[in-house]
C-alpha cells in the first residue's frame, strides 16, 4: 500500500488529500509511522523521531494513530488478495507476497492480475497500492518499491539482471549502513559491481554468510517460496510514555488500554490464549517480563487485564517507567477450546459484553465504547474538578 496509514486517513477525511500528513505518536518521543509523498517532499520518513519531522515539516497535519483502523482495511485489502490466489504471506499490515502462478489460467498474465489488483484496492477501498511482479520475492519487492505511489513494474525473467545491476548497492536487502562502507571501500557502488566481484574478496570483507547472501541477490537468486498466513504465536501490544511514569493509576490505567487492544485483536481473529505476560522497561531501558499461564484460554479483557495488573503489582516497581506492554502467548482457535464452568459462575458476564462492545465497535468506530477508566473528563462531561467513575474496567465502580 501507498503510504497505507496516511491513505486510510484521508479515505476518513478527504480535506487531507494533497496536504503534507504525518501520522504516528505526537508526544515527545513520538515516531513516524507514515508519511504522505507531499510531507515526504520535506525529507519527513517513516521511524524519524515526531519532533524531527515538526522542525522539518510544522505545516503538515500530524495524527494519532488509530490501529483499529488501519486493522480493518488491512484484513479488507488481504481478502482482495486471497480472492485471487491462497498463496499469500503478508509481511505487515500494508504488504504482501502473492505467488499468482496458479491464477494465470484464470485471471491471465501476471501483468494483468497486478493492474487487476490494484484496481480492485482502489475501487473497494479508495486507497493505492503499487505492485511489482517478477520471478522471486527480492526482485519483486524491490520493484514494488521503484514503482510507487500507485505504480505497477514488471521485471521479466530474462531482464532481472538489466533491472539489478544499474541500482545502487544499498538496494540489496543487507546491506546497512556498516556494510556499505565496507562496500564503498571496495569500489562496489552499483549492485553490477557487486556481481562481478570475485567472491572470495566479497568474503574477506564481510564475512562468509553475507557475501553468499549478497551475492546470491546480485545475480538475481532468491530460492524461498511465498509461505502462507502463519499462525501467529503471540499477540499483545505495547506503548511508550511520553514522560517516565511513577504514578500507578497511570500505569495501571494503560495496562487496562493495552489488555483490551489485546483481548479485541484475540477475539477479531477467532483465537484464545492462556499465557498472560507483561513488559516494563524502565528509565534506565532495563526490561523485565513477567508471566503467568491461566487454568483455561481466554480472549476477555477483564481476565486478560486482571492477570496483567497482579503481574505489574508483583513487580513492586519503584523506578520511573518508559515502556509498558501486554501480550498473551499460547493462543489457539477459539473454536477448538471446550471451556470448563467454574462452579457458581454467572449464566451471563464478561464474554458477552466484550462481545458487545465488539459489535458497537464494528457499527461505530473504534473508541465508541469503552472501560469508563479510559473515558477522559471531557467525555465523561466532568466539570470543576469533579472525577468520574473510578476503577477500570469492573474493578471499583468502574462500567462499561
């Protein structure tokens, strides 16, 4: 996808189109997560630090990333892909390996089913994506990358080479900064001038395993096959405070945000898990985690968050802390888990209103309904320093 973050923000607000747009953490130690091509214009990119990209770019309209958001016109854009071959890896939310060798008879030359794809991303979901087609993922990835915003490049079987060998050795997946150096170094600037380097001098510089890796890519070769959707091993989120923190409701109060980010992406998938773990690093970037695995599996946030906040107290913690994070390990298919009733539990509790809020959620938006810890003041309509309801989630006088 183009710029895939920016483009879901402006398929939600049109006046954005042709404004320089940044979206990622606003805060302090905020990081860029994407940037429209006019804000890429003033050098802004994606990891750069927040306020770097304010001195570079302060007329771009900076935003606060929605996951939800981008979440749902991911899965939206994956199914478009699925349509046309069941041969899909994604790598991240905007991308994807196809292998499409299958789908020729039907849907026609690989040329076409590109142009096909991306006319279906735009008529279906208003964004652009660009797309590269060749004969191995390398080749393909790197073409997808040339050819943006919204462009479609096809490198032939017999012009990978004429492709490759004009492009700068930096294109070369593995070659960093360090490595370049050792390149320049070497006289290597083009990839061509990699490919014709004995070898051996190749591996007296960087080393046995990275000279065959690069190369094996100089000349075009990339043996791995596109792998299908994994099942993901874990799944949790994490989120980096803008000041360290020492105040426990603060702390506690985002572990009850991250547990229902969590507990939600569980449920949205069809999976269960049974591990709790929690990451703290502190001031001092010294991290810590802490786990414990439940009687059953579950995808509710209150358990998921119940267990998090026990693991955090258990830490009795007193330095300032930067980073806080939940994630739940051993997850299954929901479907293939036969939950034993405790004896005494309610007909009726927390897994039906995690479902309700899921279906206000997929009717309104994201942040239409939430734990009333999360509400902030002017939400809850509080005035001259009256608090709302305390607790999160249950806990307390804490509702939904």
């Amino acid at each position: 996808m183009d710029a895939f973050f920016v483009s879901v923000e402006v398929r939600r607000d049109p006046s954005l189109r042709g404004r320089p747009v940044v979206v990622g953490g606003t805060g302090p130690r905020g990081v860029v997560s994407s940037a429209s091509y006019e804000a890429r214009a003033f050098g802004v990119r994606s990891a750069m630090p927040t306020a770097r990209a304010r001195r570079l770019c302060p007329q771009a309209v900076y935003i606060q990333p929605v996951h939800g958001a981008y979440s749902e016109v991911s899965a939206a854009v994956m199914n478009i892909f699925r349509d046309v071959t069941p041969l899909v890896e994604p790598l991240s939310l905007d991308e994807a390996f196809l292998d499409v060798g299958g789908a020729q008879r039907l849907l026609g030359s690989p040329s076409r089913i590109g142009q096909l794809i991306r006319e279906r991303v735009r008529d279906e979901q208003q964004i652009t994506c660009s797309v590269g087609v060749a004969t191995t993922k390398f080749v393909a990835k790197l073409a997808s990358t040339l050819c943006k915003p919204d462009g479609l490049q096809v490198v032939p079987a017999n012009g990978v080479l004429e492709f490759l060998h004009p492009l700068p050795v930096s294109a070369l997946w593995g070659v960093g900064d360090r490595t370049q150096e050792q390149l320049t170094r070497l006289g290597l600037s083009t990839v061509g001038d990699l490919a014709r380097l004995p070898l051996a001098v190749l591996r007296r510089s960087v080393g046995e395993a990275l000279s065959a890796h690069l190369h094996a890519l100089a000349w075009g070769r990339d043996p791995r096959a596109v792998v299908p959707d994994t099942a993901d091993k874990s799944i949790g989120a994490e989120e980096t405070f803008d000041v360290d923190q020492t105040d426990s409701e603060t702390i506690h109060r985002e572990l009850l945000r991250l547990s229902e980010k969590t507990a939600a992406r569980l449920r949205s998938t069809g999976q269960m898990g049974r591990t709790v773990v929690i990451k703290v690093r502190f001031a001092d970037f010294s991290t810590v985690n802490r786990s414990r695995t439940l009687q059953s599996p579950t995808d509710g946030t209150q358990e998921i968050y119940d267990t998090a906040r026990r693991l955090y107290v258990g830490l009795s913690a007193t330095m300032p802390i930067r980073l806080v994070g939940v994630r739940v390990e051993g997850i299954g298919p929901a479907s293939a888990v036969a939950r034993q009733p405790t004896l005494g539990e309610p007909d009726r509790g927390w897994a039906e209103a995690d479902r309700a809020v899921d279906a206000a959620i997929r009717k309104f938006g994201s942040g239409a309904v939430r734990p009333a810890a999360l509400v902030r003041p002017t939400d809850r309509g509080e005035r001259n320093g009256q608090k709302g309801p305390k607790g999160a989630y249950g806990e307390g006088s804490g509702q939904l």
